[in-house]
C-alpha cells in the first residue's frame, strides 16, 4: 500500500478486535450481574447517554434526555453509526447499523443493550458460578470429558478412581494401527 494511503487500510487486527469485543463483553456483562437488579438499567442508560453526548459534541451525559427520540437530539445516518461503533466497542456486542432507528430512544437502546448483555439466565448462571467459586476453593474444573479412557476404565467414576489412586493407566500402543 502506498504510503499516501494506508491511513485509509486497516491492517491485522480482525482477531484482536474479536478478542478485546469479547473482553468488553465479559467485562461489562460481569460488572452488571454483579449490580443490583434495580440498579442495572440506570447504568446502562447512563453509558448510552454518555456515548451519545459525545458523539453530538456535548460535554456531558446531562445534555442527552434518556426518552427524547434520537433523531430529535440531533442524530443522522453517520452519527447513529458512530454511536453504534462506540456503544459496540464499550459493550463488546456486534450491533447493527441500524440501531439507533430500531430503538430510537436511550432508555430504549439500553433495554436492549441489557437484554443482549445478560440474557434471560446468564444473570442467575454468573451468580451461581461466583457463589461456587466462593464456597469451594478447589482448583481443579472439569469443563468437559471425552469418552476414551486409559487403562481400562469404562465410566466417568471409574477414571476419576484412577485418578485418586495415582495409579498407571499407560498401555501399549494398539495392534491395528
């Protein structure tokens, strides 16, 4: 690319935009489950406010009314994409570019924001994933299991025996292959 132009390419980054999407995400989807139910909303319709105060220029957050219209706060096609990019890089959701016109209010847009956050059991699922990390201090997870054992062992139990026991489970290699 010649040098005039690579202002105008972005290069590399599809992965690492992927990877700080889902850090966003996690972030903002954790700091929420962790609020208070009653206080959850307001703090989304506060980032909201926040995003589309600066995308119009406006000092603070006040300046924006959570149940005024965004195409009555001044918006057009190319302001409700830049607040459709900044609301996806603080929230780590792919939206659509017509978001603004699909949920034309603040208060609207965080509802929905809400929703693709959280879900409708990812709150209780955090809960009892932190109450569970804090009753048992146990280091070791078992996030999912194959069906091939070693040494024998037929059934999940059975290989948690072998485990406990330390014992070998190392075989031969098979015949057939």
């Amino acid at each position: 690319v010649p040098a005039i132009l690579r202002g105008l390419v972005r290069t590399g980054g599809r992965r690492a935009r992927a990877a700080t999407a889902a850090v966003a995400r996690a972030g903002l989807a954790e700091r929420l489950a962790v609020l208070p139910e009653e206080q959850r909303r307001p703090f989304v319709v506060d980032l909201v406010r926040a995003e589309a105060a600066a995308v119009l220029g406006h000092g603070s957050a006040d300046a924006v009314d959570s149940r005024r219209e965004f195409r009555g706060l001044g918006f057009d096609s190319l302001t409700a994409i830049e607040l459709r990019n900044r609301l996806g890089k603080a929230t780590g959701l792919t939206l659509p570019a017509t978001l603004v016109f699909d949920y034309p209010t603040p208060e609207q847009l965080a509802d929905h924001l809400l929703d693709e956050l959280l879900g409708a059991d990812a709150i209780e699922v955090f809960a009892a994933s932190q109450s569970a990390a804090d009753v048992h201090d146990d280091p070791v997870v078992i996030v999912g299991m194959g069906c091939r054992f070693p040494g024998g062992v037929g059934s999940p139990e059975e290989l948690w025996d072998l485990l406990a026991s330390g014992s070998d489970a190392i075989t031969g290699f098979p015949a057939d292959r």
